[in-house]
C-alpha cells in the first residue's frame, strides 16, 4: 500500500474534477498511445454494423439487443477465443434475427488478436468477454474510433481501472458513445425512485444496505472440460472456460455480480465511497474446480459524509436469499428495488412504484438509449461511471481479501496487475494450482498475501 497518493472526498469532489486531480494515476502514456481519430457514425446507408467480441451468453444477449433497436442495425463480426463458443451462438443469433445477421467465414475471428480484426469492421463493437480482459479490447475499440457497448464490471484491478479512464477520457474526445451494462441505470421504476431519493423525499440519507445473496451460477470442471475437447486442456485454457473462479478473469462475484448494487448505492449518494473494512472468506464452495474465490464478502463502505453502506454478498445455497438496495434517511426509509418487492418510500413522503406497471426490459433500453444516442450524434458516455463503480467492488474485494481498511486511492493506484504477461494458449496463466490441483485463498492479515492484494 502507498500512503503518498493525496485523498479525496467524493462528497465534495465531482467525478469531473476526480478525474482531472487523479490524472497521474491514470497515467499519461496510455492517454498518449490512443491517437485521436474522429468518432464512430453509422454508414452512409444508416446501418449500424456491429462486431461482437465474445461470445458467450452475455454476449449473445446483448447481441439480440442491440439487433432489436430501431432503424437498420447489422451483425457483421464476431470473435472469440474458442471456435466452439462463435459457431453455437452464430447460430443462436441467426435463427433469431437471421436478417440481420450476415457474418461469414472470413468475418468469424478466432484467437487471442481476434478482437482487432472484428472491431476494424464496426460502427459499434459489442465487449462481452471475461471482464478481466475489458480495458484490453475497450483501449482498442477507442484507438480504432468505434462506439462500444461494454459489459460490467470494466476491469478487475486499479491497473485495468486507470486504463478504462484513460481511454474513456479519449473516448470524448473522439465523440464516441459509450454503454455500460449497468441496466438498472436504465429501469424505469428505479429510475423513478431515485429521482425522488435526490429530490429529498426521505431527506439526508444516513445508512445504506445491499445484498447479493445467492447460490453458485455455475461451475465447469477440469474433467468435463477434457471430456468436452478430447484432451486435458492446459491450465490457460481451463482458467478461461471455468473463468467465473480466477481474480484475474472474474474478480470475484463482489466484482463481477454485487457490482449492480454497488451501482444503485453510488447512485443513490451521487458519488462513491472513500473507504472500506470487511470480512470474508470460503466455507460452503469447496473443491479444486471452484479456484481462488471467495464465496462470501460483508464489506462496510464508508462515504465522504460519514455515512456508512453495509455490503454482503453470498454464494452458499440453503441460505437466507436476498438481491435488494435499501437506505435510511432522516424522514424516511426507501426499499430502492430488487428482491420483486416492489420500489417504494416509507415515511412522511411515502410512495410505491404502481405495481403492474408496464416497462420495457431494461437490458434492452439500455440499448435502445446507447443506440438511439449515436444515430442522434448525442453525448453519450457510461464508461468513467462503470469505471468507478467497478472500482467500488474492487475495493470491496481488497478489503475482505486483506483484512485491513482500504482507501478508494489506494485502491485506484494500486499497482498489483492480476493480468498473465503473455495470452497464449501454452503461456503460465497468472495463477497455478498446488500439486493436488487445488488453488490457494487469500489470507486476511498475512503479510506475503498483502504484496498480493495491496
């Protein structure tokens, strides 16, 4: 940990003037590496060509969304890493809008450089790969000056934080249009109670709660992945199919699942927390396929006011379930959403969303805004937002993984890069099992994990 990087209040700081003092943490040369291009428009033709750039079930859906946007959209590029994962969706997606779906052989990308090919083809490129990839390919979709629709969390580590910024900073420059799949940012009954949460509805908000309380999502083991290919695979290729239980891919489910709810709290509060202490640990999850991962965090988050947000999120089936914001003002309380029990306010200014009320799909408006603000040429951009929320998980994360209280700089500096310095299929993936196969945990309080952590 650096004790040398200057603090900031997110109360009394905007996201702009973040930005501007943190630029040395960003780091300029990235900055200076993405030459400044015009922004991406559609065709002459109106058409919108998108290139999806991995194409797992994310990816795919969000593929079907943004083919389900008004005016003429086009799938014309995939890319992904395994050939298997492109052919099964490929076909997914032509048996769902086979009109606008033209990607033929020589437009079907595979391998770790594929990714640049399918964005040069593009108006929008669609990122929906392992998370920890993210600032990678969104560095070269803002090089290459194209719209982008990139899937949460937008990294895993300060490092791939500070590359997201940089970019999304050049991104503005270039005019581009930026979507973070944040979808709740764009649910009408969220939407709704927010406005009256800023309005003053329950007045000064003094606590917060969150939860992500669930089961496993799912598993690929190491024996079913050999009998699936033929062989046993190397260690970089189990790493990237069973991706969901390495740091370095995932993040872990604080990061890549809990993100939303951190999203809705900062949302709530209009800005992020400044510090973080918790706990956690693997009790229930056991077994050499399940990786590095934690299967609970409860982290306290604590913003520029003082006010404090209690975390807690669980993958440990036949436990109490609950995926739900909630705060507490001083004239009121607020159950923000999630959980199916409606959006509501309860005090002397209470209100509920009307049940029943119609409302569009908010993965598919979330689309439809990003869509609708390139064909309009309208500013547009989620990613400094994503970016910061991310890094709210994150630094959820290093607090429960050291056990020690750690500051939103010390988190956005951090210099511990979870990334293998080399993508190939036989290069040492980042982290390697003992020899019984099974992968060490984080050790709260242990000095040599802290070089890991912090």
């Amino acid at each position: 940990m650096t004790n040398e990087n200057k603090k900031y209040s997110s109360g009394d700081v905007s996201r702009r003037d973040f930005l501007r003092t943190s630029s040395l943490a960003v780091g300029g040369a990235v900055i200076g590496s993405l030459s400044a291009e015009r922004g991406a428009h559609a065709a002459s033709d109106d058409t919108i060509k998108v290139a999806l750039i991995g194409c797992g079930g994310r990816g795919t859906g969000a593929a079907s969304q943004a083919l389900s946007t008004e005016g003429s959209v086009r799938l014309i590029a995939m890319a992904d890493v395994f050939d298997g994962h492109l052919q099964s969706k490929l076909e997914v997606l032509q048996k769902e809008a086979k009109d606008k779906v033209d990607v033929p052989k020589d437009r079907q990308f595979i391998g770790f450089d594929a990714y640049k090919d399918a964005i040069a083809l593009a108006d929008l490129v669609i990122l929906t790969t392992p998370p920890g990839i993210r600032p990678i390919h969104f560095e070269e979709a803002v090089r290459q000056g194209k719209n982008i629709f990139m899937e949460k969390p937008v990294a895993v580590d300060g490092p791939g934080i500070r590359r997201v910024i940089a970019a999304a900073q050049e991104a503005k420059k270039k005019n581009l249009k930026i979507g973070v799949g944040l979808q709740r940012r764009h649910e009408t009954p969220y939407l709704e109670t927010i406005k009256r949460l800023h309005n003053g509805a329950i007045g000064d908000i003094t606590s917060m709660r969150c939860y992500w309380n669930g089961s496993t999502p799912w598993v690929h083991t190491r024996e079913s992945l050999a009998k699936q290919f033929g062989r046993p695979l190397t260690e970089m290729e189990y790493q990237l199919k069973n991706w969901y239980y390495f740091v370095w891919l995932c993040g872990d489910h604080i990061v890549e699942q809990h993100i939303h709810n951190l999203d809705v709290i900062n949302w709530v509060k209009n800005g992020y927390p400044v510090k973080a202490r918790g706990m956690g640990g693997c009790e229930v999850r056991k077994g050499n396929d399940y990786g590095e991962i934690f299967d609970h965090h409860s982290v306290e988050f604590e913003y520029a006011d003082g006010s404090i947000l209690h975390s807690m999120c669980r993958h440990q089936p036949g436990c109490w379930n609950s995926v739900s914001e909630h705060v507490v003002g001083t004239k009121g309380r607020c159950h923000v959403g999630g959980d199916r029990g409606g959006h509501r306010i309860e005090g002397e200014n209470a209100w509920s969303f009307p049940r029943g009320t119609p409302t569009k799909n908010p993965y598919q408006q979330e689309h439809d805004d990003l869509f609708a603000a390139i064909r309009d040429d309208k500013p547009y951009n989620e990613a400094e937002r994503g970016a910061m929320s991310t890094l709210t998980a994150i630094l959820g994360r290093m607090a429960t993984y050291s056990g020690k209280e750690i500051t939103f700089d010390q988190a956005l500096n951090s210099q511990v890069d979870h990334l293998p310095k080399i993508f190939a299929w036989d290069a040492p993936a980042p982290v390697q099992p003992n020899p019984d196969g099974s992968y060490n945990l984080p050790i709260p309080g242990n000095a040599e994990w802290l070089k890991k952590i912090v």
